[in-house]
C-alpha cells in the first residue's frame, strides 16, 4: 500500500478545561498522547492520562525560563511509560546523542512501525514534527515520500520520511499506543502516585542545576520573577536578553495546566479516603495559584514591580500547597 490515512483523525482539545477559564493539556507529549488515545480508545478521559502519567505532577524549570526544560527528562522511561499507565503497551523506538551509528537502522525500524500500525487504524507520537516539540504522524503516501502529520498546535504539517529523527535537533522519538494492557486500575493508580512522590523529591533525571524538577523546581521558577522585578528597579531589564514575556507565559500554561489535572485526577480516584481527599483539596490550592501565574503572565518586559512579586508568592505558595499535598499521598502510599 502506498498510502494511507486514518480517517475522520482529529486533534483533541478538552473544551471542558476551556469552559472552566483553564488551559486545557499544553506539554506536547500529553497533547499528542490525548489525541492518539481519544481516537484508539473508548474511555478516555484527560484528567486519568495526565494523572496516571505522571505529567500531572511533574514540574521543569530553567534558569531562565527556557522552553526547552519540557524535555528535559528520560525519553526511554517515561514516554512509553505514559502510554502503559494510560491502559495501552507501548511500540517505542528511539536514537539518541551518543548513537549515531543507529541512525539509519533506527530509522527504518521506526518507519515500518508507523505504517503498519497506521493500516490498523494506530497513530505515532513522534519527535520533532515541527518547531522542536512533538507531533502526531497519522497518515503516509511512499509518492510523495512523507508523512502526514498534525504538530503540537494541532495544525496538519508534512514531514519528509528522510527528515525523521532529523528535523532540527536530530533525536529519534516515536511512540505508537497500541493495544490494551491489562494493567488494573490499582496498580495504576498507585504508579501515578508513586510518580508523583519520586517527581516532588527530585528522583526523576533532570540536567541539574540549569534545570530544575520538582518542588526545587518551584524555588528556582520564583526567584526568576525576583530577579526580573530587581532588574526593572534598577532599569535594566532591557539588558535582559531573553525574551522572558513569551518563556514566561509558555511555563505558567504548562504548570497551570498540570496541576489542574492533578487536583481533578485526585479527586477522582480519592474514593473517600481521606489522606487522597486531603491532597486533593492541597492540589486544588496549588492549582489556584499557578492558575493566577497563567492569568497574570507579563506582556512586556517593563511591568511592574508588584505584580512581579505577587507572580513570585503565588509561585512560592503553590510550592507549599503541592508539598502538603505530596505528604498526603505519602501516607496513603504507607498503609500499603
């Protein structure tokens, strides 16, 4: 066959989010995953995968608000690991830095896997689609030697079958959902919240200290908006040199974003226990100040002071809140 598209593919947005003046799912991976699973499966609900994946509850952070700190993680654990929590085994090809000598093995093992699972009706999360985030492959046509694909912003794009894994920053990722484990609830469930824990205290890999994970993540994000703030009363902050509205917004929609799923996640599966309630009730909290970070996110460099400030102590508060909220699933986690 050569070509092929899964019919009636659409992006997936949670108009729900939306509705509640939230900002729906935004990391790319978790946009992709959402999308792959809402099309493959029957039940899919948004706040269960970014729950049960971990994304939730995880937290990136650079010094300098640099987009490039939501990927900063281990592809090889955690992004077939999304995908086994969501319900689903995972056909998960990958060629990092340091494996050049794989690059054409593996690029071809990854292309034979998104055509044969696109015939069975299956899309491919891949890297790189466009714009150095990931994207979805959900068609192909061998004339035209590309791929059909939708980047993270949910617009189609085409992608030359020679391009990947080498589209920029030359890194092979491609994840393909494919059929239902039979992991139970409870054990995903206590996963989820397993993450959760070894997140907060820093026990996922990270590339410290440019980038911080976790509750440190919290300290190094607000004390970004303490320099800025210093760098205005000193008149300085045209001398910044980062485009530090646009880093700012990008980080507030991912954080605001997580930790809305995780106190709705958690208010799901509590099930009247009452340490999970608790941390739900702190995730809540949490969500509430990120969400005012998003809100009130600068539209220009020269702002003022105050607001500054306040973005830092709802920063610093949430930190609080997501910390008590982890101590709450700690305990749950302790009656076995």
């Amino acid at each position: 066959m050569s070509s092929q598209a899964i019919a009636n593919f659409k992006w997936y947005v949670d108009k729900k989010a939306l509705q509640n003046d939230e900002p729906g799912i935004i990391h790319s991976y978790a946009s992709c995953l959402a999308t792959a699973l809402n099309h493959i499966s029957t039940d899919f609900y948004p706040a269960k995968m970014m729950g049960s994946s971990g994304f939730a509850f995880r937290i990136w952070i650079n010094e300098i608000m640099c987009p490039s700190a939501m990927s900063i993680f281990d592809f090889n654990s955690m992004l077939p690991g999304a995908i086994e929590q969501a319900g689903h085994e995972c056909k998960y090809i990958s060629r990092l830095w340091g494996e050049e000598d794989e690059e054409e093995v593996k690029r071809q093992e990854a292309h034979n896997a998104i055509k044969e699972n696109i015939i069975l009706d299956r899309p491919a999360i891949v890297w790189d689609v466009k714009d150095a985030e990931w994207g979805i492959i959900f068609g192909f046509n061998d004339d035209k030697n590309s791929y059909l694909a939708l980047a993270s912003t949910g617009e189609e794009a085409e992608l030359k079958y020679k391009s990947l894994g080498r589209n920029g920053i030359d890194i092979l990722s491609v994840a393909i959902p494919t059929r239902p484990n039979n992991i139970s609830n409870e054990e995903v469930i206590r996963n989820s919240l397993k993450l959760a824990v070894i997140h907060a205290e820093q026990n996922e890999w990270s590339d410290r200290p440019k980038y911080e994970n976790g509750l440190a993540g919290y300290d190094m994000w607000a004390e970004i908006f303490k320099k800025w703030a210093m760098l205005v009363k000193a008149c300085r902050i045209k001398n910044a040199g980062v485009n530090l509205v646009f880093h700012a917004k990008y980080y507030s929609s991912h954080h605001a974003s997580a930790r809305s799923y995780a106190r709705d996640y958690l208010r799901e599966i509590s099930d009247n226990e009452s340490n999970l309630e608790k941390a739900a009730k702190s995730y809540s909290k949490a969500a509430n100040c990120l969400k005012y970070v998003w809100k009130n996110s600068p539209t220009k460099m020269d702002i003022e002071i105050d607001r500054l400030n306040s973005i830092s102590r709802n920063i610093e508060d949430a930190k609080l809140y997501e910390q008590a909220g982890i101590d709450y699933i700690k305990r749950f986690l302790s009656k076995g």
